[in-house]
C-alpha cells in the first residue's frame, strides 16, 4: 500500500451539518497540508478525528499500513498509539510540569535541548505553564508534540495566540522546521497569508464539505466556485454574462462594462467573475480600449481605506471594483475619493467560475 494517510470519514454533530471529508497526505518526505475554511467549517473536527480524538460515524482512516479507524470493521485504534503530534488550540499543558519537563514528555535528552533552543525556551526551562504568557504556551505545546518525533503532525491553529511579530517569526520558523525534519503536517487555520506560507496543498471546507483540495498557489488563484473564491479572500464577484468567445478569450459583461478574460471552459452563460484586489491597477490616465486582453475600465473612487502599508481602494466601475495599492502610491497619485481614474485589471486575472 501507497505511504500515505487516507482519509474518507463522516461526522454529524447535534444541531450542526454533517461534516464529510476525504483527503490524501503523502507520509514520505516533507508535506504540509492546510485546512482552510470559516469558523465552524468542521476543520477542527476532521483533525481530531485523525487524532482518534473523535470518532467518525462511518468511514475509514489509514496511515500507510495502518488501519487507525474502519467503521465497517468495528476497528478504532486509540490516539496513542497513533504517532500523530496533536497540538490543540487550547495548548493541554500539564499544569504540574515545568517547560522542560513538557517537553520531554514522551521525548528522550538529545531532542529537547534542541527544542529549546529553537523554540526559545531555554531561559523559560523552569518555570510552569501558569508562569506563562499564551504565546509562550503555544511554543511549549509546539516542542512538545515534536519531542516525541511523531509520524505524522497535526496543528490546530498553532500560531493563533501569537502576536503579530511573534506569530512572523514562528510562521517562518515552523516552515522550517519542518522540511527539515522530513514531517508530514496537517495544518488547520483561518488565516490566508499562513496557509500560503505553510501549505504545499490545501483542502478547503465549507459547512463541512470539502469544497476544492490542490495545490495551495493554484486553489488560491483558480477557485472552483463563488464560495470558495469568497473564503480564500477573493474581494470582488460579480454576476456577469458572457457575450462573445474565441482565441482562448471570453468576453464578458458586468453591468454596463465588457471586460476580457480567459476562457476557463463554458461554465454557461450566466457567470460569476472573481478578482483579486491586488490584481486590480488604478492609473490616472484616461481608459484605454476596452477590447484589448488588458481591461481599462473608467472608475470613480469610492473610498480610500489605509490598512498600514497597504491602501484598500473601492472603485465604481459601473459595478463595485476592490484594488489593494501601497500606500506610497497612493499619497503619490493622491487618490482620493470620488475623483475619476482608470482601473486595469489583466484578462489574466479574472477567474470565471459558473453561477449556482
């Protein structure tokens, strides 16, 4: 059998929907997958029935040779003898132990010491968890579950109790660390710039559907559908008709504007068109032709919003258009609101997923 972990499970809780999931994860080598949804999505409760901390309703879960859980089979293997490090969000510290004492929980010398180091801990070794801030707790339960060298890691989003500059360093640091231990890692989060920065792929869930798994570069720049595109931070979908194909082109009409994209297949005539902001170009020239592969579309500004160094620019194309520019560019170009610009947005750029 395949080295891999194979998941096809199904969960429902009291009240909430059924959560249904079937993943692959190969287990040789270095690979991070990123579960990535809303709250409530039914992240957590796929992670932890792995962990065989939850039992699924039916389904199978296999790691290479292992069978961890059969429900045909009446199999269900407990979570310790799993190898899989769970790293929980509410940390599970053993309140009686000191940092060193966590983290060599399970763990023998040589990997804790190291642990220490690379995790910071060392001037923290001997004091107890109630001593601790939250992020540092966070970095306790990280070595921990690493200490015992597990075959397979799981994180619940493990970086959420971090601040800011903390949350940079560790997302890097974390990264790292696991190609270099060669550890496959299942990776839940919420947060779009640590799944890109952790992920090699991505499975999105959505009310408890696995709604699109790929690569993470690909589901981030082609979503299969609206809700998708929504929940990987797409700002602007809009309902569109298509009005003309041809040349690996689709031209398609917004409101009263025409843009070109390309031709993604024929998901019909009434479309949706999905668009980064940071795909959008604001220039203070006048609209170039509206036919050409590059779309320039005459825009009034509606708002400028600073978000550091980032200016979030809401533009009136005849339909609402979200352009994300630094805000050097923008004090240079002194965008203000509504005053008229051009907006050019690549055919490229625009993803055309079919309207449900």
């Amino acid at each position: 059998m395949a080295d891999e972990l194979i998941i096809d499970v199904r969960k429902r809780h009291a009240g909430g929907p059924e959560i249904t999931a079937a993943l692959r994860l190969p287990l040789s080598g270095h690979s991070v997958m990123v579960l990535f949804g809303p709250s409530g999505a039914g992240k957590t409760t796929v992670l932890r029935m792995i962990a065989g901390l939850d039992t699924p309703d039916s389904g199978s879960i296999r790691c290479g040779d292992d069978v961890w859980y059969d429900g045909d089979c009446g199999i269900r293997v407990p979570p310790q003898r799993r190898r899989a490090g769970y790293v929980s969000q509410d940390y599970a510290i053993f309140p009686h132990l000191t940092v060193r004492a966590n983290t060599a929980y399970g763990a023998h010398g040589w990997a804790v010491a190291g642990l220490l180091t690379r995790f910071e801990l060392n001037e923290l070794a001997d004091r107890y968890p109630r001593q601790l801030s939250a992020g540092q707790l966070q970095r306790v339960a990280l070595a921990r579950a690493l200490a015992a060298q597990p075959r397979l890691l799981l994180l619940d989003e493990p970086l959420s109790a971090l601040d800011a500059p903390a949350r940079l360093r560790m997302r890097a640091d974390l990264r790292q660390l696991l190609a270099g231990v060669q550890m496959p890692a299942i990776v839940v989060t919420h947060d779009r710039i640590e799944a890109m920065a952790l992920g090699d792929s991505i499975a999105i869930m959505i009310d408890g559907k696995l709604r699109q798994v790929g690569a993470v570069e690909s589901v981030f720049d082609c979503p299969a559908d609206a809700d998708v595109a929504a929940a990987v931070g797409v700002e602007t979908i809009c309902p569109a008709r298509v009005v003309s194909r041809g040349a690996d082109l689709i031209t398609i009409e917004i409101a009263q504007a025409r843009l070109v994209a390309v031709d993604s297949g024929d998901p019909g005539a009434d479309v949706l068109a999905c668009i980064r902001a940071e795909s959008v170009t604001i220039e203070r020239n006048p609209a170039g032709n509206p036919s050409s592969a590059r779309n320039h579309l005459a825009a009034r500004i509606v708002s400028v919003i600073s978000e550091g160094p980032l200016a979030r620019v809401a533009l009136d194309c005849g339909f609402r258009l979200t352009a994300i520019v630094t805000r050097q560019s923008a004090e240079e170009m002194r965008l203000r609101e509504g005053e008229l610009v051009t907006a050019v947005v690549k055919a490229t750029s625009i993803r055309i997923v079919p309207r449900l």
